[in-house]
C-alpha cells in the first residue's frame, strides 16, 4: 500500500515536471509559428509589390504603345528594387545635410533615368507613380529581409530572447507593412494619399482665394508657387507640383523666394500630415511652431536655417493620421480635417500678420492625385 | 486585401472549429473507455492527465476561434465628388484610373459651368477591430 503512494507520487512529480517542460517547448514552439505567420505574411506582401510594380510597368508601356523586354523588365526592375542608398558618413557630421541631399538627388534622378529607359514615351506623372512604386517594394523588401534576417538568427541559435524581441516589434512591423501595402493602390491609380493633406490644403487655399487671373510659376524643381491675395495680404501658396506623386523641393523654393528674389516674407506656415499617437483620432489638428517636415530632414533644415537667418517666424498645422492613413487613399476624416486646418490656417494669417505682408504657406507632402 | 484577409480568417476558423470538436470527441471517448474498463474490471486506469492536456488544447482552440470571429474586415470604398464651380451641383461616383483632384471633368448638367473633382476620398463602411 505505502510502496502505492510512493509510486503514484513520484509518477504526479514527473507528470508535472513534464508539463512544465512542455509548456515552455509550447511556448517556443508558438512564438516561432507566431514569427513564421508574420514573415509569410510580409513576404507575400512583397510578391504582391513586385508583381503590381510590374503590372503597372507593362500598363503604362500598353498605353504608350512602346514595346518592352519583359525578362530585362523584370530585371530591372529587381535591380531598382535592390538598390541601396548609402548614407554619408556621420562622424563629422559638420555640412552632412548638403551631403545627404545632393546623394538623394542622385538617387531621385537616377530611378527617374532608370524607368525613362524602360519607357521612353511615359509622362511625367507615370513615371514618379512608378517611382513611388519602387520605392514602395523596395521599402517592403527591405523590411521582410531584416525580419527573416533576426527570425533565422534567432532560431539557428536557438536564442528565445531574440524571438522575444523580434515577436515584440511584430506589432510595429506590421502597421508598416499594412501602410506599404496599402499605398500600392494609391500609387497604381494616381489617387491622393492621406501623406497628400498639406498639398492639398495648399490648393485648395489657391482655389478658394485665387480666383481666375491666377499666376503660378514652377519656382523649383517639382514645387510650384502661386501668388494668393488673401484679407489685403499676399501669401506665396508652396506645394509640390501636381497631381504626379513627388514631394517637392520645398527648401529650394523657400531659398529662391528669401534669398534670391529678396523677398520681405513676415511669416511662414507648414502644414504637414504627422503621425498620430493609438488614442488620438484621426484628423484631429494640431497647431504649433517651427517646420512640420517629415522624412529625413533635409528640407526642414534648410527652411530653419533660412528662416532663423532672417528672423521669420515659423508656424505649423498638423494633421494627425496613422502610418496606415499617411499611405494609403485619402481617407474621408482626412479630407473633412483639410477644411478644417483651413480655416485655422486662415485664422493664423489674419491673427499673426499685418495688411500688406507677406505670409508664405508650404503644403508639405506628397501631392499625388492633387492639381496644381 | 481584405478578399485575402477574409479567406484566412475562414480558413482559421474552420481550422481551428477542426481542432477544437477532435479534441472534445477524444475526451468524451476517453471518458467513456475510463467508465467502461472500470465497470469491467472494477479498477479503472488514471487517464485525468491526458483529459486536462486535451481539454487545454480544446480551450486554446476555441479561444483561437472567438479571436477570429471577432475580426471585423473593413469594407473600403472610394469616393470621388464632382462639384460645379458655378451653381455649387455635387455629384458623387467611383473614382476612375488617372483622375485627379481639380482636374476639370465636363459641363454641368444645371447651369453648364465647369465641373471639377472636388475631392477623392476612402470610406469605410465597417469599422475594423483588427489585430
Ligand atoms: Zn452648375
């Protein structure tokens, strides 16, 4: 009897060790199918990229009735997508922002180079669409890889932690995905992104107050400028120039207008889209000082630099939209918040600034799908 | 995208529905085999190990499956508003490839002014709760 319990005990010691055991292995076992979902998950996205990438390639060359090497297309079109751009080095960082740009520009020209050569015939807006799209896949490609880079690591050497961590940023990773992928059917169409509410505010600003006799000039590459009487003042309209997907070469514009043409600017204002936190709802508006200029901050720097030279003062709108929204088509409170950031815009000339002055406005964004 | 986001989520469910009546099926069969050996032989082997292991796979199961069913797939559609600069008449319709916000589209059908593409826009019909 006593020899029973003994055995039976033992055996409940074991079958609980055992399950704690599996558990953990369970554990394992579900963080790795968790990582492995996600993974297909992004490279399906990325096939999906590539393939509509190329789509849209044969697309525009069906309309232009150019004939097209499809295995040198599709080549190509891999090399663009592999492409890296190398950031100039930082330990000196004196005078790298003119660096970082003039590698850009030579990154921007040369995909526009390389998609002209694909197809010749292709106008202007196709081909900063195909750009776009590139650089979407390439965004894509560049993420799956890295994932699958820490997913194998991890597993190779058997490191949990690692899995942890990656699992943790899964989340993340995710949205920008989702945001990537949604951009696609933007960028196919040519219809404008949430990323397009500073663009479009500019001109719908230019169209309410311009009127018909309405002078606009390409002052920079990609950016145009429209002179708008508004409540007796002149406000400079900036924006990327329309409705092919570029942002603009905003600082430049800026630069010509203060420096070069001298210019007597009283104040400028950016309105730019910015990323909102979970909680907030999106469209909500944000108002604040200094340059609302995302990306890697070339332009932002410029216009600071400038506009502290010549004590401008600096304001911004903000509209806030998730990473998702800022890619994707326009959504419908985005484009009910542009009217809304109008009338603040409004607000702020009329408070901030004298009759007779002049007040610069810069819609900042992408400004694909929006005309002028 | 939400045409492939429903299929996986069916796919789960189905899976994982699947899963869930197996293991349910196991235990009851089990249980059944327990109550008859012990009718026979009066001793019943202890099989309440394997019953717990197989019911917290049964409950992981269906905790997948009310996951999935929560999911709500958002029902996008695009919006494209066409609105005469004259008399202020605003049609709405689906946007079509290349079109453009203020790009001129025709006459009105009203007062013959210019009609222009107000704005294009995407809206959601139902909300999503997504993961
Ligand atoms: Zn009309």
């Amino acid at each position: 009897m006593n020899g029973n319990i003994a055995t039976d005990f033992i055996m409940w010691f074991l079958f609980l060790a055992f399950f704690a055991y599996i558990m953990r292995e369970l554990e394992i076992w579900r963080i790795i199918r968790d990582i492995e979902r996600y993974i297909s998950l992004y490279k399906s996205i990325r096939d999906k990229a590539l393939v509509v990438t190329l789509n849209t390639f044969k697309e525009v060359a069906a309309k232009t009735k150019s004939r097209l090497d499809l295995k040198m297309l599709e080549e190509r079109v891999m090399g663009l997508v592999e492409s890296v751009l190398i950031e100039p080095v930082s330990m000196d960082p004196f005078g790298i922002v003119g660096k970082l740009k003039h590698i850009v520009l030579t990154g921007d020209r040369t995909a526009t180079q390389e998609v002209k050569r694909l197809i010749p015939e292709a106008s202007e807006t196709d081909v900063e669409n195909l750009k776009n799209l590139i650089a979407a896949s390439r965004s894509l490609n560049i993420i799956y890889k890295s994932v699958d880079h820490v997913y194998r690591l991890g597993r190779k050497f058997k490191s949990i932690w690692l899995l942890y961590q990656l699992q943790a940023l899964l989340p993340f990773v995710t949205e920008a995905m989702r945001a990537l992928e949604s951009s696609l059917e933007a960028f196919t169409n040519g219809f404008p992104v949430g990323d397009g509410a500073g663009p479009l505010l500019a001109a719908r600003f230019i169209k309410k107050f311009g009127g018909n006799e309405l002078k606009i000039e390409e002052i920079a590459e990609e950016t145009i400028m429209a002179e708008v009487p508004f409540k007796n003042r002149k406000v400079l309209v900036i924006k990327a120039k329309g409705p092919s997907g570029v942002t603009g070469r905003l600082d430049d514009a800026f630069e010509e207008i203060v420096v070069k043409r001298k210019i007597p600017v009283k104040m400028v204002i950016t309105v730019d889209a910015a990323l909102k936190f979970e909680g907030e709802k999106t469209g909500t508006i944000a108002e604040g000082v200094g340059v609302a200029i995302g990306g890697l901050g070339i332009e932002k720097f410029n216009i600071e630099k400038t506009a502290a030279r010549e004590k401008i003062p600096l304001y911004a709108v903000l509209i806030k939209m998730s990473e998702i929204d800022a890619l994707s088509v326009m959504s419908r409170e985005v484009c009910e918040a542009i009217n809304v950031a109008l009338k603040n815009v409004e607000r702020i000339i009329e408070e901030r600034s004298q009759e007779n002055d002049i007040v610069v406005l810069i819609g900042v964004g992408n400004t694909i799908g929006i005309s002028p | 995208m939400s045409e492939e986001l429903r299929k996986r989520r069916f796919q789960a469910i189905v899976f994982h529905t699947f899963i869930l009546v197996l293991s349910i099926i196991v235990v009851i069969i089990l249980t059944l085999l327990n109550l008859r050996l012990g009718e026979d032989t009066g001793e019943a082997p202890n099989l309440m190990p394997f019953q717990i292991f197989i019911l917290i796979i049964a409950f992981y199961s269906a905790m997948e499956v009310w996951r999935y069913y929560k999911i709500r797939i958002p029902e996008m559609s695009l919006v494209e508003v066409l609105k005469c600069n004259k008399c202020g008449y605003v049609e709405k319709r689906r946007p079509q490839k290349g079109d453009f916000v203020f790009k001129k589209v025709g006459e009105c059908p009203k007062c013959g002014g210019v009609i222009f593409i107000e704005s294009i826009y995407k809206e959601v019909k139902a909300r999503k709760s997504e993961r």
